[in-house]
C-alpha cells in the first residue's frame, strides 16, 4: 500500500500509455492507419494526436518525424505550438478572477485598463470584458501590429487607439487577436502577475503540463520539439520558429497531446480535474456558452459539414454535430496548426497537433473519432476535405493569374527609382524604410519583411516575403502635385493607412577652421 502511496500522477500516466500500447479500444479500431493516411494525403511531417473519454486518456501517440530529413520521430510528448488555441486558457485565466470576486464580465476594460483607448470613443467607454472574448469589437484583425514587429505588448494596445472600425460593436463578429491582448493585459493589471505566470501557476501547474510553456525562450537544447514546416513552391519544407511573445495571450503556448489532454479533463470536469477546482463550473458554462453569432457561410460548411448553427463563446467555437453540442478551436502559427474539441454530453475530447502551416487535418480527425463513439458509419472526412480543398487552391491561383493579367507592361516609374528611396511612417502600424542600394530599392518593414523590390507598373512595385512561405505585395507610391514622393501604399495593410514620407534629414554641415 506505501509503494502505491508513492506513485505520482504520472506515474499512473505512463501505466495507462503501457495499457493502451496493448491494443487500441474497440471504437478506435484503425484509428492508427486513417491518421497515418491523412498525415501522409496532406504533406504532414509530423503530428500527434490525444483522445479522452471518460476522464481517461484512451488514445496518445505521434505520427512522423518532427522535421524533415532528421529522423527523430514524433511521439506523444512532443512539443508543438497550439497558436489560436491558446485563447481558451486566457478565458479560463479571466474566469478564475470573476471566481475570486475580482472581476465581473461586463464590466468595463477601462476599469483596469485606464489607458486603453479605442478609434471611437464610445467603443473604448462600452468596451466590456465580455466583447474583447468574443470577436464583436467591431476593429478588423490588425495583425501586422504584432506579426513580425518588435512591439511590446503596451505598445501594440497604446497604437490600437489608430484603427479604424470596420463595422459597429457587438454588430457581427470579426475575428481579433489584439483584444485577446487586452485580456491578458487584464489578467495581468488585476493579478499582478504577467499573464505568462498566471497561466503558468494557476492552469498548467494544477494540471500538471510541466512541459508547455507560453514562449520557445522556453524550449530546451536537444527538447522533443516539433519543427514547424510550410509549402513552398508544392515542396514541404522546414522552417524557422516565431517568437510571438507579443501577442502571448492570443496564442503563443506551446504543448503535447498528453498535457493537452489534461486540459481537455479540466474542461470536461466543467473546471475541476482529480478533485482539485480550477475554477468554477458556473464559469465553465458560461465559457461554452454562444455569445456571438456566426453565420454559416464562406468556407465554414466545408469546415462544419453536419452544423446547423455556428456561435463564439470565451474561446472557444460552438456549434452541433451529429446532434450533440461541439466546442472546439483551432489554432495556426508560422509552420504549426492545432485543433482542440470537446463532446461534452459524451465526456468525449480530442487534440489533433501537427507540423505543417495550413493544414485542415485536424477537423477531420476530431469527427471521425466522434463517429466511432456515436456508433456512424465510418466517413472519409479527411480525403472529403481534400477533394473540396483542391478548387479553393485553384481559385486563389486564378485570382493571382488574374492579378498578374492586369499589369500593364511595358511602363516605367514616374521618378529615377532613387528618388523613391526614404523613410515612411504610418501612426498604427510603424515605419517602411526604402532604402536605395546597388541601384536597387531595399524595403524593410519590421524585422520580419525584408525584399528587393521589383518594379510592377507605373508607380507599383513587388515586395517578395518569405515568412510561412512565399508571399508577394505591392508597393505603390503616390506623388504630389510638384512630382514629388508624397506616401506609400502598402499591400500588407490597408489602403486606409498609408505611410506618409518624412522629410530626407539635412546634414548639418561640417564645422572648419582657419589657421
């Protein structure tokens, strides 16, 4: 009795993975060779993937190689980053605080944010908790504030005060991770703690995910770590990490199917997991709970073929499927793609991580587990999606091929191109520094875009971007009435925000003397 006194949580952990190495479960039959199938049908490297049910963990292994040309392989406790999925624990975070009386839902950001200022100042007065956790803020997404840029996370909130709202508040929802920013600055102001240590101390610590961490500064030498990879030119590639330490509580944790499976437990247990509250199970309800509406239109059918609604709750996507209530979320950074989903009325869950930027395999897997314990017939959602994947591809290379058609050939620049040369700046998004060198234009925008420039037409020319793969921009000036660079337009962003050139510094001039 002492020696099973003595044996830890994960001790008890690996006896389940010997017990499950004996065979899979019955309704999990052939699980092993649909996933490898797929794994291999969408380029995947490598991925791992984790079922629950029951508050057991029936299912954990990995598939592949966690990078190309090294044959280390993927198992269960490889790490992957979850990228959006992170979300779900900055809720969770914020739920924990409304459980402690410290904050409520609706009350307003600016009641611990003081400083956060929004285009409208209605909006920064309205502003709940509530709207920055459910995409109803009315701002499009923003993203290159963060993406790519050496900006704190106070100064990407302090710059939020320049965009422009896209549609009203809580008129329709619009995806945005920068309120997920404030609402890790929240947990942050009210805790006194970074949100980093919050969700370190009060989530990953009780569920025992030891190895997940909010930032790759974490990562160890030689660590069982997954290398993220991109399709380039129709080649799989390995690519480089992303530190998005900026925009943390929008989704920078890093984890493995089997501690993600103890957050699946967690949620399942509306809050507690092996007896010990997280928080509560009203909070809990409140999480999977649809606050704003989506409508089940654009790619979201293919996405969610048996849905009949589509709702956001904190964090996490509601919808049904086969009759029973879906919450899930994905996530996607540079080279990485995750998909975490719960059945809760079946105490069903699963984790699907992998290694390759754009994947949709994660969705399909999550339904063909769910199948298996509804009894359904076995239904090829992966190669399903494949097959309507392929004529979204061909439609994006004919809107490029279509792009490409209207260049008009044979024109040059208004200017001598070394007088387009000069610094550029824009009050949200920074600085574009042209720069003219070996009679050549430099463009550089952040520490992440760096390019040649190309000339187009006319006053356009082409920015070539290598982040999750190749990407090509226009870069268009526009000249005064005097025939003078007066801004710049860049593709990346908004035609609403132009880069507005500062003056060309005049040199003081060098001080003689006479003897």
């Amino acid at each position: 009795m002492r020696t099973i006194r003595h044996i830890s949580i994960f001790s008890l952990i690996a006896l389940c993975f010997v017990s499950l190495a004996a065979g899979q479960s019955a309704p999990l039959t052939g699980l092993d060779e649909y996933i490898e199938k797929a794994r291999q049908d969408w380029k995947i490297p490598g991925m791992a993937v984790a079922v629950i049910k029951d508050d057991k963990i029936v299912y954990a292994k990995g598939f592949g190689v966690r990078k190309l040309g090294d044959p280390a392989p993927v198992d269960e406790k490889t790490l992957f980053a979850i990228g959006s999925s992170s979300k779900a624990f900055t809720s969770a975070s914020l739920a924990i605080l409304v459980d402690e009386g410290k904050i409520k839902w609706d009350d307003p950001v600016t009641k611990y944010l003081p400083e956060f200022e929004l285009y409208d100042p209605y909006v920064t007065r309205e502003l709940t908790i509530r709207d920055l956790l459910t995409h109803r803020s009315g701002l499009e997404r923003g993203d290159f504030l963060w993406y790519g840029t050496d900006n704190s996370r106070d100064e990407i909130l302090r710059k939020v005060r320049f965009l422009k709202p896209s549609w009203s508040l809580r008129s329709r929802f619009g995806y945005q991770n920068l309120m997920y920013l404030a609402a890790g600055q929240v947990v942050a102001r009210v805790s006194g703690m970074s949100w980093d240590d919050f969700v370190r101390t009060r989530i990953f610590a009780p569920l025992g995910m030891n190895e997940s961490s909010t930032s790759i500064k974490a990562f160890k030498p030689g660590g069982n770590v997954s290398q993220p990879h991109a399709e380039v030119d129709d080649k799989v590639q390995s690519i480089p990490w992303r530190e998005i330490d900026n925009i943390g509580p929008a989704g920078s944790i890093n984890s493995n199917v089997v501690e993600m499976a103890q957050w699946v437990r967690l949620q399942l247990g509306q809050g507690t997991l092996d007896g010990k509250k997280v928080f509560s199970a009203a909070t809990s309800k409140e999480m999977h709970t649809p606050q704003t509406i989506i409508r089940l239109d654009g790619q979201y059918p293919m996405m969610y073929p048996d849905a009949h609604f589509f709702a956001y709750g904190f964090g996490w996507f509601l919808s049904d499927f086969k009759g029973k209530k879906l919450v899930e979320h994905g996530g996607a950074i540079d080279g990485m793609r995750a998909e975490v989903a719960l059945i809760p009325e079946e105490k069903l869950g699963v984790v699907v991580l992998t290694n390759l930027n754009g994947s949709l395999v994660g969705n399909t897997l999550v339904y063909r587990v769910i199948d298996a314990y509804l009894g359904q017939p076995q239904k090829d959602y992966s190669g399903d999606l494949l097959k309507a994947y392929g004529p979204l591809l061909a439609q994006a290379q004919a809107a490029q091929k279509k792009a490409d058609a209207e260049r008009v050939m044979a024109t040059k620049p208004s200017l001598d191109i070394a007088k387009y040369a000069g610094t550029y700046t824009n009050e949200l998004y920074g600085t574009v520094k042209i720069a003219y060198e070996n009679e050549q234009l430099k463009f550089q925008f952040g520490p992440a875009f760096k390019s040649t420039l190309e000339h187009w037409n006319y006053d356009t020319f082409q920015a070539t971007f290598f982040t999750a793969g190749t990407s090509r921009t226009p870069v268009s000036f526009n000249l005064n009435p005097q025939g003078k660079v007066d801004s710049l337009i860049l593709g990346l962003t908004s035609k609403e925000y132009p880069f507005k050139r500062m003056p060309d510094e005049v040199k003081a001039p060098v001080a003689t003397t006479k003897n």
